[in-house]
C-alpha cells in the first residue's frame, strides 16, 4: 500500500518536472520589445535548453521584475542562464533569471 502511494504521487508530480528546463550559460546578442512590453532575449546559437536547445529567443512576459537584469546584461556582456520551459523549438518561456559576473 505504501509503495502505491508513493508511485501514485510520483506520477503526479513528474510531468511538473519534465516541464522545467534550464538553459546554458551565455551572452545576450540582442534584445527586442514588442508593443505589448514582452522582452524576446535572443543568442543565434540557441539557449541550449533540454527540449529546445536551438531555441534562439527567450521571453519575458511584459510587467516582469527581472526585465532590467536582463537590460543590465546585455550592457555588461555578463553571461545569463534561464530556467523556464519551451513554448516551442524557437522560443524558451522565463520563468527564472541567473546572472554572472562579466569576467
């Protein structure tokens, strides 16, 4: 009985899992806005997310906090990393930022 709880809650939670995808350490090439504020963070290599690896834009939807870490980025030329999940094979959603230092 307990196992089947355990499998049965292991079940429920693994799509959660399968849905989070992290990308890999890079520049930002360049940033763009839409009218309705969306920021699309593009590198022409691709984000190098599990699912979409070749994925060039990640998005952040508009009215987000961390729209200026991104900004701050791209005039720094500091490396980010998102966690998020893929939309499609073009574009990473963020959910989550990481910064570092310019070397």
């Amino acid at each position: 009985m307990r196992f089947n709880s355990y499998l049965a809650s292991l079940l429920l939670v693994a799509p959660l899992y399968g849905m989070a995808a992290e990308t890999q350490y890079k520049t930002i090439e360049a940033i763009q806005y839409d009218t309705s504020g969306t920021l699309y963070i593009r590198n022409e290599s691709g984000w190098g997310a599990a699912g979409c690896a070749n994925a060039i834009y990640a998005y952040l939807p508009a009215n987000t906090n961390v729209q200026s870490l991104a900004m701050q980025a791209l005039a720094t030329k500091a490396k980010v990393a998102f966690r998020g999940s893929c939309l499609n094979a073009e574009y990473f959603l963020i959910n989550y930022i990481m910064v570092k230092a310019p070397e």
